[in-house]
C-alpha cells in the first residue's frame, strides 16, 4: 500500500490476557488495521480519532492504545509512530543525550537559584504598588497582635525616656511632612528581642526599651533609629519580604510538587515578618533613608553611625552569643559596612 507503514508487536485485546504476534498497517491517512501474524485474522482496525500512541521514554517501545483499551506493541523498542509530534521527538532526543542530561543536572539548581535570588525579589517589586492599602493593613494587625501576644511587655521606660522617644518621632514626622495618621510609634519591653527596633507593613514602628536605655544619652541616635525604620515603611520592604517569599514558595511547590505550601503562607504571612530578616539591599535603602533625612532634619550622619557602634560595642562586650543584641545584628548585616557609610563626607 503506497505510504503505509508495517509494524511487526504484540497485540492484546482489552481486558484479555492473551498476546497475538501481529503485524499493525498504517496507511498515509491514519487508518490502521492490525492482523494475526500466523493466521492473518484481522484483529482491529481504526481510524485516527480512534487510537493514541503512549509517552515517548528513552529504550522502552512505543505502544499504541486503542479507543476500546485494546493494546499494540512494537517488537523494536527503538521504533517510533511516524505520526508522533516533533516535541515528543525532540524531548526523547535530549533525554537520550548525555550531555543534555548533564547540562539539566547542572543548570536547574542554577535557574531555580536565579528565580529565587534574583527573578522574584524584581517580580516583587513591581507588584508592590499594586497591594491594596487594606491588606497592608491586615498583616501589619495580626503580626502586631501576635507580637504582643508572644514577645512584647508593656515599657517600663520612665515617662521623661518615653517623651524624649515621643519627641523625636513627632518632630520627624512633621518637619519630613509625613502623613502622621499612617504611622505609630509604640514601646515595650522584650527580652525576646531585645535592642531592637522594627516596623510593619502598616506604618506601626516598634522600639524596644533596651534599645532606647542603650541610645539614651544620643537622642540624635535614637532619632536615626526611627528614620530607619520609618525607610522600611516608606520602601515598603515588609510587603516586598512577603512578596518574596510567597513566590519563592510558590516555585518551590510548583517545582517539587507542593502547593499547599503556598496557601500556608497566604494564611500566616504576619509569620514571614518574624521569621524572615530583611534583605542586605532594603536594609541599606533604609540606611539611605535614615541619613538623608537626618541631614534634611539638619542632623549629622553620624547620628546613625553611632547608634550601629553602640550596637556593636554591646555585642562586643556579650559573652552569651545568643543575647538579644545578636538578633538585633542578625537581621541587620553588614554593620561596620554600615557605619562606614554613614561616616563618608
């Protein structure tokens, strides 16, 4: 028959156990016909709407499947349908290839790297504009709510710390002509995190009484410490930290098959903000923030330098490497690289 092809397999009739040495006709239209080898007793025949050929693996025979589950199988592992799609093809091809393997071995871990380091974080960033006002506020209340019911004692500051902290804050917000109503300032006492300071998506600014005690006698410090942290609300890093994580989530599960992991993340994302520290690029934009504005404040850099050296000198001077000040650190690298900074004319 011009343009037909003859396939010597094995054929299996649905639901029966017994194999019959065929031969499988397929002609330039599609239609097949399967015969006995032996007898030369048709056996099925079809048209094209009616089989589908199996998954292409590298050594293993293609089969052919019929509508009603009846089953050929060439005899040559190697033989492949002429009618089979050039991406079928192509996928066998660099399954087969060694080196196409072990590029895929090599670049993989490398694209996901990528994706995670570099790809998501931009991603990120351009969808940042695009989060609604209201979800801000809803993960900066449940992270709030759960820090204060987890890490957070109310200050035992006295009033004349608490007014000097309250000062600045004030002064900062209106002399930076900040909205006021979209940030609060808030002390309390944690030995949970000690000297620290941190903000939250929805404007709330948190510092801590150890911290306040450690800066107290440089108000302009303590006055950098806020601005930092105002430049994490201002760069909305809290929601770019979600962002991320979210899609790193997201490519993780698609990748090893878990999504469920990312409808936890949607559920807890006030978790990610106690979990996760901020990235060296967005604690350096609010290092930026803090002293551009201490110099538009008419305040000195160094202000925010010396509130890092303080930080840095406690930490020198505890002997327990798991003190409260070593948090503080952690999710605020690259300390000397930041006073540098703040110290360059």
């Amino acid at each position: 028959m011009p343009g037909s092809v003859t396939v010597r397999g094995q054929f299996q009739h649905s639901g029966s156990s017994s194999l019959y040495a065929a031969e499988l006709v397929l002609d330039s239209d599609g239609q097949l016909s399967v015969h006995c080898h032996s007898s030369g007793e048709q056996l099925a025949q079809a048209a094209p709407a009616d089989y589908r050929f199996g998954s292409v693996i590298p050594g293993l025979p293609v089969e052919l499947r019929l509508r009603d589950g009846a089953v050929f199988v060439p005899d040559d592992s190697r033989y492949r349908w002429p009618q089979l799609s050039k991406g079928a093809a192509m996928a066998e091809r660099l399954e087969s290839h060694k080196m196409s393997i072990l590029a895929a071995i090599v670049l993989s871990p490398l694209l996901l790297w990528w994706i995670i380091v570099d790809l998501m974080p931009m991603l990120a960033g351009a969808a940042v504009p695009w989060v609604p006002d209201s979800v801000k506020q809803q993960m900066g209340r449940q992270t709030f709510y759960s820090l204060q019911q987890t890490a957070l004692a109310p200050t035992e500051l006295p009033a004349a710390e608490q007014a000097m902290v309250r000062y600045h804050w004030q002064m900062a917000l209106q002399q930076l002509q900040l909205e006021q109503q979209e940030y609060r300032l808030h002390l309390f006492k944690s030995d949970f995190f000690g000297a620290n300071a941190f903000a939250l998506p929805d404007g709330t600014v948190v510092m801590t009484d150890q911290l306040v005690s450690l800066l107290k006698d440089n108000p302009d410090a303590i006055l950098a410490v806020l601005l930092h942290e105002i430049g994490h609300v201002e760069g909305q890093h809290s929601v770019r930290l979600i962002a991320q994580s979210l899609g790193a989530t997201l490519v993780i599960g698609i990748v090893f098959g878990n999504p469920e992991g990312v409808a936890d993340l949607l559920l807890g994302s006030g978790s990610v903000l106690l979990q996760n520290a901020f990235s060296r690029d967005m604690e350096r934009e609010a290092d930026q923030f803090a002293i551009a504005k201490l110099t538009e404040l008419g305040k000195s850099p160094q202000a925010f330098a010396d509130a890092m050296s303080a930080l840095l000198a406690k930490h020198s001077d505890e002997a327990d490497t798991t003190s409260s000040l070593l948090k503080y650190l952690s999710t605020h690298p690259d300390t000397r690289e930041r006073i540098e900074q703040a110290t360059q004319p």
